[in-house]
C-alpha cells in the first residue's frame, strides 16, 4: 500500500474526504513522525550487516540506516557491545592494546551510532592463501603483492582477486581469508516516505500508523468532540505499538538486556 492510499484512509477517519481541512503535506510530516515513533518502541524494522575485519584496523563503518544496535556474532558466538566511556573508566589504555585474532567487544561511540570500534586491535587473524589457476591454492608469501580488483562475500571466505604474475605459479587468481565475518544486527531507521513510496510497515500494521494520524489531527481540533475521538484513536495507538514491541520480540535475541537498544539518543 503506498503512503498516498493509507493517508487517503485516514481522511475518512477524520472527515476530510475532500481535503478542506488537512493537507497531504500535514499529514504526510505525521506519518514520518509516527514511523520514527514506532521504530523507537519496537524491533520491527530489523536488518544485518556483516564487517570483514583486518589485521590493524579498529575502526569500521556501519550502513547510515541503523538507528539501534541488537547484537553482534562470529561464527554463531555473541560479542559483547560497550560504549567508549565503559571502555575508558574500565582500562584507560584499552585502544592502545592489540591482540592476535579474538574479538573481546565492539565498541561503540554514543553520539555516532554508525562507527564501531573492534577490541583489541587484531594482527593474527587467520591465514591466508592465493589461489592458482587450475583452483587449488597455496599459503601466500608475506611479500607478495597484487592489485585489488575484486571482492566477492560467500558467507564463510572473502576472495580478492588480485592481478599479478608470479614467477612460480603463473597468474595469481585469488585470495582466501579462512575467517569468519562479523555479523551485526540491528533495527533500522525508516525511510522519510513520499506519498508515491509504498510503506515500510507490514500490511497488518497499517492500522496503527492511521490511529497515530488521524488521533494526532483530531486531539488539535478545537471541537470537544474531534478531540475526544482523537484521545481514543491515540490510546488505540499505544495498545497496538505495545503488542507490535511484544511481537517483534520473538527470536530476536541479544546479548543481554542492556543491550536492547544502543542508539545515539539513549
């Protein structure tokens, strides 16, 4: 359903077929308003993104949609989350530590929720082999170089093809890292809609967005009456953005309760 059609709904809801009263603009900031309301209260927009670390490298970039981050895993095993001031009233000197390939905790900065940090700088991890023609493949001398032309994901390797001659084994194809990504999952802000886009929110919850609309117009309308109706459009609001919280819930597991949301408003 595209915003334009819920928004048309609401106006039955409201009295304002004609649209004498409202206009799409009007209520169109109301449903972006909403959506963040709901995002804030509920796990509903979930999405995952994976970080192939690399010896001495700390610093990484997150997708600029996440709003709260849910959970982090290695090959299937949680990591702890922290924020920089945990890391600092825990151990001063903890960016300046190092580590061969054992994430201990993703670190994050408060007021940029995209950035994470990973401790302890790692310089072990894995190992790593270049792949030959015929596709076998064979530990990579430490001082072989090749140009980066490709990068390809397959869950459990990353190859970068590499575009050099080697003068034992011919064309060197491809590099394999034998370790595990990092997975994080996290809960993603909506998208600010426009009347032709079609709604982030799954057909059953179209409802609440309506309520939180049409009660949010009716409770500013001077006549008493609008403005009861209203009250009791926002209280359907509430009750369904609370079993929205208890339903998206479900499997979403984290890595402890003070993890349920690290976003940069909290």
């Amino acid at each position: 359903m595209t915003v334009q059609t819920i928004l048309d709904e609401v106006r039955y809801t409201i009295g304002d077929e004609r649209k004498t009263k409202y206009t799409d603009a009007r209520l169109l900031i109301l449903y972006n308003e909403g959506m963040r309301d709901i995002v804030k209260a509920t796990n509903i927009f979930r999405e995952s993104t994976s970080i192939l670390v690399e010896n001495g490298v700390t610093g990484y970039i997150l997708p600029s949609d996440v709003y709260a981050l849910t959970r982090v895993t290695q090959d299937g095993e949680p990591i702890e989350f922290k924020t920089f001031n945990d890391m600092d009233n825990e151990n001063p000197g903890w960016e300046l530590e190092e580590g061969t390939d054992i994430i201990q905790a993703i670190v994050y900065n408060e007021q940029n929720i995209n950035e994470v940090t990973i401790y302890p700088k790692l310089n072990g991890i894995g190992s790593t082999y270049f792949k030959l023609p015929d596709g076998t493949s064979v530990v990579l001398d430490s001082g072989t170089e090749g140009a980066i032309t490709y990068l390809a994901d397959t869950s459990t390797t990353h190859t970068v093809a590499v575009a050099r001659e080697d003068a034992t084994y011919g064309a060197l194809v491809g590099i394999t890292y034998d370790w595990f990504p990092l997975v994080i999952q996290y809960t993603k802000k909506p998208t600010i809609a426009a009347l032709i886009d079609e709604s982030e929110l799954p057909d059953i919850y179209y409802p609440t967005i309506k309520y939180y609309i049409a009660g949010t117009v009716l409770l500013d309308d001077s006549n008493n009456e609008s403005s009861q109706k209203g009250t009791l459009l926002l209280q359907k609001y509430g009750a369904e953005v609370k079993d929205m919280k208890k339903t998206s819930s479900v499997n979403f597991h984290r890595v402890n309760r003070a993890t349920k949301y690290r976003t940069a408003f909290n």
